[in-house]
C-alpha cells in the first residue's frame, strides 16, 4: 500500500526563459533590400534551436510503502510466524514538457499579422526516485525469513509508474501545457519584437 503527498511543485520556467532568451538573441534574422529585418517561420524556430527538450512543469512527492511477504514454506505448507515484512519511505519527481522541440512548428502570416505555432502535446518526461530518500521502517524479524536487500528493490520497482500516475492525476499535464504554452507566446513575441516587426497575435495549436 502507498500513499502519495505532493511536498513541492516546482516550474523550471526561470531556467527555460534564460535559455530561450538567450537563443532568441542569436537568432539568424534575414533582411530585406531597404535594411529592414524581417522574420519568418524558420527564424522563429531557431530562436529554439538551443532547447531540445522543453521541461515546463515538475510534481514532487513522498510516499510510504508497505511490504507483506509471504510465509515460509515446506513441503508445500505454510509455516506459522515466518512472514516478513517492512515499510519504505522515499521521494519522487515527476516532470512533463515537450519531449522534442524539433516538431514544433511555427506558421507566421505577414498579412493577418498572426503567428500560429503547432506543437506536440505536452507529456510525462520523466519519473524517478530518489534513491539516497528511500529509508526503511519496522523490518520484521525472523531468522528463518530474513528481509533481504533483494526484497526492498523488486519492491521498489514501479514506484516511479505509481508516482508519474499521481502526478497525473493531481493535474501535472494540465499546468504543464498552460505553463508551455505562456512560454512559447512569450518566446515568439520577444524575438518578434527585438526584429521590430510588429504587433503579431500569437496562438498555440497543439497537435
């Protein structure tokens, strides 16, 4: 039985910006015959080329588990008091984005002054747990049934599963796709508007 709390939400937005922006400085912008700079699809997108994977959003959590084994056995029957159990308490974070920024796509119309940006849908980029967090509580003890260092780690595997499905639930995507999308906006408007090129209506389509 596991029973999960979020201790932290935390956006990686300040380190994303910083990136972002420094991108969108150095990004190749073509200039027509009267010197004047002009941006196109292709310029907006490079001002992305330095981030290949886009982690917006993250959920953090503590958990505590508990382990019942089975008895002990012979001759195919059970032996009275050879149960072994334990309880594990670890943390975990989950974090959810754009796993591949190469396929966002940006359609950039000079006469409707509009820019329509199409991405993939944000995701689960990655569940993990912190092993140095995992401490265990209340081993049983039984020298016929020892707890083995074995038993802790099949137990352990598919916590991050247990702890990505929570963080689902607690509406991690859902932040992760508004947090992107005020990102994106934000990115396309600044390197719009360090080429001088007007007031565009920014949208995100997401695919």
């Amino acid at each position: 039985m596991s029973t999960y709390s979020p201790v932290r939400r935390r956006a990686w937005a300040a380190v994303i910006i910083l990136a972002l922006a420094v991108a969108g400085l150095v990004a190749f912008i073509v200039m027509d015959r009267a010197g004047r700079a002009q941006v196109t699809g292709e310029t907006l997108k490079s001002s992305f080329e330095e981030v290949a994977e886009f982690a917006v959003e993250d959920y953090s959590y503590s958990s505590i588990g508990t382990y019942d084994g089975e008895k002990m056995h012979v001759l195919g029957v059970d032996v009275p008091w050879t149960e072994k159990s334990f309880i594990v308490t670890y943390r975990g974070e989950v974090k959810a984005g754009i796993k591949d920024m190469e396929a966002v796509e940006f359609d950039l119309d000079e006469d409707k002054q509009t820019v329509t940006v199409t991405a993939p849908k944000v995701e689960v980029l990655s569940s993990t747990i912190d092993q140095s967090s995992v401490e265990q509580y209340d081993q049983s003890i039984n020298p016929f049934n020892q707890v083995q260092v074995r038993d802790v780690s099949e137990f352990m595997k598919g916590r991050e599963d247990d702890g990505q499905k929570e963080a689902v639930k607690a509406g991690l995507l859902d932040r992760a796709e508004k947090r992107a999308e005020d990102l994106l906006v934000s990115q396309v408007k600044a390197t719009l508007g360090a080429a001088g090129a007007g007031d565009y209506e920014v949208t995100v389509d997401w695919k």
